[in-house]
C-alpha cells in the first residue's frame, strides 16, 4: 500500500497549470455556464455531507460511542478535529461559550480544511483560491457575531462596545472601531486567498521545472499551509464571537 | 522608461519591502515566544496559541503587499 502510494505520489506531481488547464470538472464546467470555483465548491460540499452521514452512521447510539476505536479510524479522525477544536474554544471563550458555539467553529474548521486540500489533489483548482468564497465566508461570521452581540447585550450595549472607555473620546474611536470592524471580512478573505494562491502558484511553478520527486517538499508545505490557515481562520473566529458576547459582571478565573 | 519595466520594478519593490518587514516582525513575535517557553516549558500549551494568532496577523499584511505585487500585472 505505502508503496503504491509513493509511486503515485511520484508520478503525478503535477498541477493544473501545469498540464495545460485541465480538470476532473472541466466538462460540468462546460455544460453548465458556471465558473470553475462554484463547480468545485459544490463538489466539495457534496463530500462534506457524504462525511457528516458516514460519520453519523458509524456512531450508531450514545451509550455505545463513550470508547473509542483502536487505531487509525475514520471515526477517530472525527473525534480528534473535534477534541481540537473544543480544546481551543475553552482556552480562548470559557466553557460555557465553548458549549454554544461548538458547531459553528467545528464546521468551520473542517470545511475550510477540506476545501483547502482539495486543491493538492492533482487537477483541482480549491475553491478559497478565489476571492468571493473568502469574502462569502467572512461576511456570514461578520453578520453571525453581530448577531450574537446583539442578542446578548442588547443594540444599545453592542454599540456601546464600539465607543470605548472613556466618554469623551467616543466619536474619535467610534470611527476607528467601525472601520477595523468593517474590515475584518476582507481580510478574512484576503489572508486565505493569498496564501492559497501563492501556495499553489509555486507548486505549480516547480511543477513545471521538474515534474518527478522534487514537488513532494512543497506539498508538504502545502498540507502545512493548509492546516494552518483553518486553524487561523477558526481562532480569528472565536476570538471576534468572544469580544462580541463578553460581560463584564463576572469574572471566573483569576488572572 | 516603458509601462512594462516600471511595472516590473514596482511589483518587485512591493513584495521586497513586504516580505522585509514581515519577517523582522515575525522574528521578534518568535523571539519573545521562544523565550517565554524556555523560562517555563510548561507554559508552552499557552503560549503557543497567542504566538499563531499574531504571526498570522503579521503574515496578513504581507499577503496584501504580495497581492498588489500581481495586482499591479494585471494578473489578479
């Protein structure tokens, strides 16, 4: 198996521009007006859902699922993104913030994980390569942390937030608070789109240099990059959904 | 002077003084993490998280500077 695996590894170190534009989706591109991106992106939503039922099917009733497998299984793999996840939530939120937004972080997480690996996949574009799927993913966490700002606090409390300490100075930083807000989906976008773009530029570019065994480091630094701007993306997440719903009555651990 | 050779320059100016300052940034974020883990290596759990956090802030603006570089091309 392992070595079926490195001679395919081998051989196929080769990406989409480099091959000439070919894709596994290019004739769905063409029978449908849509764009390459769109077409990948329900692809990979398709798999997405496939998992989550696999997933459900193999935990069948709460009583049982308590032990783990042994080894390496698909169920495990589950748990373990899971527990990470959960880990870094009650690190940065507190538990009991932890608990209500578990399942946005952990979709989060995995989506965009599994949307930024797709493109390692020879002869995938990912779809974060493009910027509207950045832009798309930051305005819904804009819009769910507002959201939640608001039911907790109330409008006057949330817009109170934005004004700062002091009193005096609340129209200077009102403005400024506004603006970095403002910003904060565009350079969710942004971030995830550069790094995708210039992590499949480059394996695309020694690609075409030396098509056999002098890729493979860079896909490990693709697979590096991949992991590390989910992760940067779901922390970035949790810490705008914590500064939005924080009170300031209690105060649970001593600093 | 032509269009293409100024924009070539200009590309190249970008990135290069993108690239600088994000890594003197980056250095002193991963100087000051390193250090706090060697004054206290159970604290590395902790310290680890916030240490991401701002080198992904900092590559960010970096990432910007590199998309106004291919901008600039044309090809975006």
């Amino acid at each position: 198996m392992k070595i079926i695996i490195s001679i395919m590894t081998l051989l196929l170190s080769s990406s989409v521009y480099a091959s000439g534009g070919f894709t596994w989706l290019h004739g769905v591109t063409q029978a449908t007006g849509l764009k390459e991106h769109t077409i990948t992106f329900l692809f990979t939503s398709v798999l997405f859902i496939v998992g989550g039922l696999l997933f459900r099917v193999k935990t069948k009733s709460l009583s049982k699922s308590v032990v783990p497998d042994k080894g390496v299984t698909y169920r495990n793999l589950v748990e373990f993104i899971g527990d990470f996840v959960y880990g870094q939530a009650k690190a940065t939120m507190g538990d009991k913030n932890a608990k209500t937004y578990f399942p946005l972080l952990v979709f989060y997480f995995s989506f965009i994980f599994l949307n930024n690996l797709i493109g390692l996949v020879p002869g995938f574009l990912p779809p974060t390569e493009n910027f509207n799927t950045g832009l798309a993913l930051g305005i819904l966490i804009f819009i769910y942390y507002n959201a939640q700002g608001i039911k907790v606090q109330g409008i006057v409390g949330h817009i109170k937030h934005l004004m700062g300490p002091l009193l005096f100075m609340a129209p200077l930083i009102f403005v400024l608070e506004v603006i970095s807000h403002a910003m904060r989906p565009l350079t969710l976008g942004l971030r995830i789109r550069g790094n995708m773009l210039g992590d499949h530029t480059v394996l695309a570019i020694f690609s075409d240099l030396v098509p056999y065994l002098v890729p493979i480091p860079f896909y490990c630094l693709g697979l590096f990059v991949c992991f590390m701007q989910a992760f940067v993306f779901t922390l970035l997440t949790m810490i705008y959904i914590a500064m939005a719903v924080e009170t300031h009555d209690h105060e649970e651990h001593a600093h | 002077m032509e269009a293409n050779g100024m924009i070539a320059i200009a590309s190249a100016i970008a990135i290069g003084l993108a690239a600088y300052g994000g890594t003197q940034g980056q250095g002193k974020a991963a100087a000051a993490a390193l250090e706090g883990i060697a004054r206290n290596p159970e604290a590395q759990g902790k310290i680890f998280t916030p240490m991401i956090l701002a080198m992904a802030l900092i590559e960010s603006l970096v990432i910007l500077g590199f998309v106004i570089a291919f901008m600039i091309q044309g090809k975006f």
